[in-house]
C-alpha cells in the first residue's frame, strides 16, 4: 500500500540553478522579491537512514517572485554535509542520530561542545547577510542569488552561551535581531541579546536548575517571554551517551515540576514575573501583546515531550503514524506573577502559525494563519486563517496535496491585513510540489507555479521584499 504523505520524507538530491517556473493564475503584480525556505533535502547517510526528522540534511529552496517566478535549490554545504558526503558517515552528535565515529573522538565532541553546523531550521538576515540556521553556534551564510553556501558567522561571539535558538526576532521598534543564547552547564542559562551589523549586546540573563528546552520565545516592545517548560534534556543521559550512543531525543524527558512562563523586561533585564501554568510543550509562537495588567501569549501547544519524540522518520513514514496534535491556545499572564490562565482558540492538529509580521508584532492582532489537518491524516492538509480570539477558520485545501508552512506577505500601503499567503505544497498524487499563491483574507487561490520535483516538507522561511528586505515571519 502507498501512504499518500510517505515521499514528503523521501531525499531529493536534484539541485535547480534559476529554472524559470511555468505559473497558473495571476500573481500580484505589487509581489516582487525573494521568498527562501529551509529544511530537509537528504534522510540518509552512507547506507544508514537518519533516526529523526530534524537530522536530515538542510537543502534551502528558493523562489524570485517578479512578473514570474524563478526557482532554486541547493544543499547547504555545511561540515556536517561534507562529512557525510565525502565519508558516508555521521560527524556529529545529530538529534536523534548519534555520530559514527570513535568513542573517543564522541568524548572530546561532548566536553568541547561541538554541536552539528547543518542548519536545517531556517533563514535569516545576519549582519546583513542572508544565512540558514539551526540551534546551533554558527550560521552559514547564502549567496542570495544562487543560495550557493558563502561563508559562517558564530552567533555565539560576545555571548557567554553554547549555542543560539533557530528562531530569532526582527525586532521593528529598535530594528535589531533579537534572539536567546543558551549556556549549559551545572545550571542551563538563557541569555537574551541584540545583535545589529556591528555590536551583540546581552540583554538579560535567566537561569534554571534543570535543562529545559525551548525552542522560540515571544516578543513585545517591553517584554520578552520564556516558555520554561517542565520538558528537556537529561543531561547526565546525554553525557552517557557517549558510550551507550543514546542521543538527544533519548534523553529528552519530563520534569518534575510545574510548567511556567518567564517574563523578562527588555528595559531593565531584570525577571518582570514567573506565571505558573499547567505543563504545555511549545515550538512556535504566534504573538504575544500587552492588555491592562495582563500580557497575552498565543502558541501552538501540546500536551508533554512527544511533540519531539514522536517525530522520528520510522513513525513518520510508517502506515499510521502517531503524530502529537498541537492545538491554538492563548495563555494571559498577570504582571505581579500569579497564575496563567489558558484556553484553546482552536483545535488541531495544527502547526507553523504566522501572522502579519512585523505589521501586528507585540501588538493585538485578529488573524493567525496556520497549517492543519483535517484529522486523519499524519500531515497538514489544509492552510487556514484563524480568527483569535474566536477560532474559525477560512482555508484552502486541494485532494492529495500537503501543505508546508505558511507565510503571509502584506500588500504595499495595505490599511488591514490585505495581502497574500505564499506556501509549498507537496501533491501526493502527481509526486510533485508547487508554490501556492492564496489570497490572504478569502484564502482562495490566485496563482501557483509547479515546481521541476518534488520537495521534501520544509520547516520554515522568510519573504524579502525588493523594496523592504525585513523578515516576514519570526
């Protein structure tokens, strides 16, 4: 039996210089630039097929948008995927693939810290260059034209922290990134800083007995906040893991204590407040803004660790794969630290919620859109515009096509939320992936073009305007 979603997890290893895309519909003519995706190009290694979806190698995918539509792919060419390619082997510690190579070398990897470079996440603008990353303490940086791999940049320099997260701000107000460093050691440290083309400046600093994982945070003028989850790493498993080769989805694990999120004031530096909450795993984020005393958060929450854990690629490409379901949650948290209150906006399974960014950033904002299934099957099937606080939807949705994340591009001199919402999409019916261009307020469909091959699901990526190359999305 063929599993419709099973060769979104297959390795695409064809490259394309600047094929020019036959495109059905009409694109907008006010759509010009450049929309540059990451994630996953290569499952395998040698003979060895990769344990987790977020192990395999980065391939960026990139889309010229002006009166037509140009597209390119490449493999980011990172240590990792020299190594791989030239050796047939693993060099690092992957998420949930453990290195092939000797005990005493995986020795030396773990007391110097030396974390996978295959940035397999996303893009951003660093120091004005375009690069691809990861959690990680580099990036690689991307000839904008070609996506050709150009140089590194360590994102750790200035910073007392041992790696970066894959999901820094564009910060509109001051007009910085702004991003988490993470520092592990007898406790896990989070520092906050801003980083333009000259200076990296630490912000504030947060500390925690145990190690928890987080994965993006949310970003207001005033306030950053931390999901500080009871989920993440069993450090003493990790360092065992130098012999028994257990990895870090083995020893990610459950806490003993409540969840909370930690408010950090972006003026003084100092912890504003620490909002108890029942336990909530969080990825992504999608906005968080100030009403009276209270800051509100929304996100896609799941219910404990198997949001990660679930993910390996033998489940994934299985015939019922057991795929966590995130649901659209919006939590309030009172300034003087009491409890956080949450709801559910909306039902998943649902993931990559994006709003109109920087446009509504840290401000009260009516729509999210996201990507959802319909709930049976293993991957989104359908794009959707969510109403907050009331949850219904508009969407899209096509037979056999699975849709990657969204991104919503704003038209020029828009008043309200006019513009359109850019996706991959994956037709399992014809092996193929397209480009969709949707209508960002009908959700109705203004254009596509078919792409030469088909791409494996991507995680995230950014639209750059020709005329305001900022971040679309965090």
């Amino acid at each position: 039996m063929t599993v419709p979603h099973r060769s979104g997890f297959e390795t695409q290893s064809e490259e394309v210089t600047s094929e020019r895309l036959p495109v059905e519909g009409s694109i907008p003519a006010w759509l010009a630039g450049r929309y540059v995706g990451n994630g996953p190009g290569q499952f395998e290694v040698g003979d060895r097929t990769l344990g987790h979806w977020f192990d395999s190698l980065a391939m960026v995918r990139g889309f010229d948008i002006d009166d037509g539509v140009s597209y390119t792919n490449r493999f980011v060419r990172s240590r990792d995927y020299a190594f791989a390619r030239d050796r047939g082997r693993v060099r690092t510690q992957f998420p949930g693939t453990p290195p092939d190579r000797p005990v005493w070398t995986r020795l030396r990897q773990a007391l110097t810290g030396e974390f996978p470079d295959n940035p397999v996440i996303g893009v951003a603008r660093i120091g004005g260059e375009l690069a691809a990353i990861t959690e990680s303490p580099v990036a690689l940086t991307l000839d904008p034209d070609t996506l050709e791999t150009t140089g590194r940049i360590d994102l750790t320099a200035g910073l007392d922290a041992d790696l970066t997260l894959g999901h820094p701000h564009y910060d509109p107000w001051r007009e910085t990134l702004v991003n988490l460093g993470v520092s592990y050691g007898r406790e896990t440290t989070y520092t906050l800083f801003r980083r333009d083309k000259q200076t990296v400046e630490p912000t504030a600093t947060v500390a925690f007995d145990d190690a928890p994982y987080v994965h993006s945070f949310a970003l207001t003028e005033r306030y950053a906040v931390l999901p500080a989850m009871p989920f993440g790493l069993n450090a003493t498993e990790l360092l065992l893991g130098v012999i028994t080769r257990a990895t870090f989805v083995d020893a990610f694990e459950r806490f003993d204590r409540p969840g909370e999120f930690v408010v950090v004031d972006r003026e003084t530096g100092e912890v504003a407040a620490r909002n108890r909450v029942d336990p909530l795993f969080v990825y992504h984020h999608a906005n968080a803004f100030a009403d009276g005393d209270d800051l509100v958060v929304d996100l896609v929450g799941y219910r404990d660790q198997q949001a990660v854990t679930d993910l390996t690629l033998a489940n994934l490409r299985s015939d019922s794969p057991s795929v966590p379901r995130g649901d659209l949650r919006r939590y309030r948290l009172p300034l003087d630290g009491g409890r956080a209150t949450g709801e559910t906006l909306r039902e998943g399974h649902m993931e990559f919620p994006v709003i109109d960014y920087p446009g509504r950033l840290g401000r009260p904002y009516d729509r999210v859109y996201v990507a959802e299934s319909d709930g049976d099957a293993a991957l989104p099937t359908r794009l959707a515009r969510v109403a907050v606080p009331d949850g219904d939807a508009v969407t899209w949705a096509e037979p056999g096509a699975f849709p990657g994340e969204p991104t919503f591009v704003r038209a020029p001199e828009a008043t309200d939320a006019d513009g359109v919402v850019l996706s991959v999409v994956f037709d399992a019916e014809t092996d193929d992936s397209f480009l969709v261009v949707l209508d960002a307020t009908t959700m109705t469909e203004r254009a596509r073009a078919p792409l030469p091959h088909r791409l494996p699901y991507g995680f995230h990526g950014q639209f750059y305007a020709a005329t305001d190359p900022v971040r679309s999305m965090a």
